[in-house]
C-alpha cells in the first residue's frame, strides 16, 4: 500500500512539475501609444527548467535614465498609484535594489515593477531614508514621469538563468530584445 501511495505521489509531483516549464515560443506584443510605442516580448529559454516561486525577470529601456528613482505602479489609465514601497523594501542586506544596466541601454529590473511603471523624482537613496511611505497625494505629487518604459520585454524566471547578466547581454548581442 505504501508503495502505492508514493508511486502516485510521485506521479503528481512529476505532472505539477512539466506544467511549470517555460515556453519556447516568442510572444510578441506592441502597442502604438502615440508617441511612444511599447514593445513586450517574451523571450524563449532552452531548457524548460522548472520554476517553482522564482521571480520573472524584465528587461526594458526607459526614455531617459532613471535608475535612481523610486518605482511605483499605476493603473492603466495612470491615474492611481496600485502599488509602492515601503522605505524598508528598497534594500536587501544593505544594499539598495538599483536596477542592473545591461549592454545597448537595457535595463534588468531588480525591484519587481511592470508595465504600467512610474518613476517618483525621490531617488532610491532618498526614500529609503524616510521613516516611512509618503502619502498617496505626496506621491502622486511626485510622479516624474507616468509613462518611462520605451521597450518592455519579459525574459522567463530567475531560475531559468544561472548567471543572469550576462546571459542576458548575449539575448541582447543575438538580437533577441530589438525591435
């Protein structure tokens, strides 16, 4: 009867584990927003590794550099702040959570935004300094910039990778994150 048990344990574990890979095809997403026009791939990864809780990884370029200043999320009309940080999230074991710059202007995000990204004029230092978050009109007061992100590309999870950076610069030399 044990053995029976642990077969089909063993069995969900292998079926819960092959619905988690990664796809191997590109998806391909592009929005004309007059002035700017944002593109979101997802980039495919040999291996379909299985992932279990890993972050996904972005990689975008923004309009100017802003990878000192705090991010929050917007909704799509971006009209209301969904989410911010806390001044305690923005370090881990010390260190502030600056988005990583990769080869051609791409930037990896390290903080976890998304697509309806906004920058606040705080910088990481700045806010991270305060005892705790600005109010929802102090924020909303400091909103730099509402629509930053020129290109957007999705780039499987963290686990997926076993040195992110530069795995990432060879996507970006093989042409895999331009237009």
């Amino acid at each position: 009867m044990k053995s029976i048990i642990y077969l089909a344990g063993c069995m969900s574990l292998a079926l819960l584990l092959s619905a988690c890979r990664t796809s191997n095809t590109i998806q391909k997403d592009e929005w004309d927003m007059g002035d700017r026009t944002m593109i979101i791939k997802t980039v495919p990864k040999g291996g379909g590794a299985a992932a279990v809780s890993s972050p996904r990884v972005f990689v975008y370029k923004t309009k100017a550099d802003y990878s000192h200043l705090v991010p929050v999320l917007m909704d799509d009309a971006r009209t209301k702040i969904l989410s911010y940080p806390h001044p305690l999230d923005l370090t881990v074991g010390g260190k502030l959570c600056l988005p990583t710059l990769l080869n051609e202007g791409y930037w990896l995000d390290n903080r976890g935004i998304g697509r309806n990204v906004a920058f606040l004029s705080y910088t990481y230092e700045e806010y991270s300094q305060l005892p705790t978050a600005p109010s929802m009109e102090e924020l909303m007061a400091h909103i730099k910039d509402k629509y930053p992100i020129t290109e957007w590309h999705e780039c499987g999870r963290r686990a997926d990778y076993k040195n992110i950076v530069p795995e990432l610069n060879k996507l970006i030399e093989q042409g895999f994150l331009q237009k």
